[in-house]
C-alpha cells in the first residue's frame, strides 16, 4: 500500500511540474482568475476535484 501512495504521489508531482514547465502564463492567468472567487467557493470546487478523484480510483479498483 505505501509503494502505491508514494507512485501516487510522484504521479502528482510530475503533473504538477509539469504544468509549471510547459504553461507557466497559463498557471499564473488561473491564478489570477481562482483569486476572485471566494474561499468558499475555492474549497467547494476543491472538495468537488477531490471527490470525482476518490470515485475513480474507487472504480479503479
């Protein structure tokens, strides 16, 4: 179970640089458009993300 979690979240991580490497104005413009949205409404799209991400490695399975 941990070598899955740490490959999970190595997964992250290059996905994450990723973005940063290849888009790095396209990053910084949704963070420009996120920061008008209230934390309510930042969290609730974060939950959202979070849930529809459990039920696929759920289906996954």
């Amino acid at each position: 179970m941990m070598t899955e979690l740490l490959w999970a979240l190595g997964l992250v991580m290059v996905i994450e640089g990723l973005a940063y490497v290849l888009a790095p104005n396209l990053i910084f413009e949704m963070l420009k458009v996120l920061s008008q949205y209230s934390s309510e409404h930042r969290r609730m799209v974060g939950a959202i993300v979070a849930l529809i991400g459990a039920l696929i490695l759920w289906a996954m399975r």
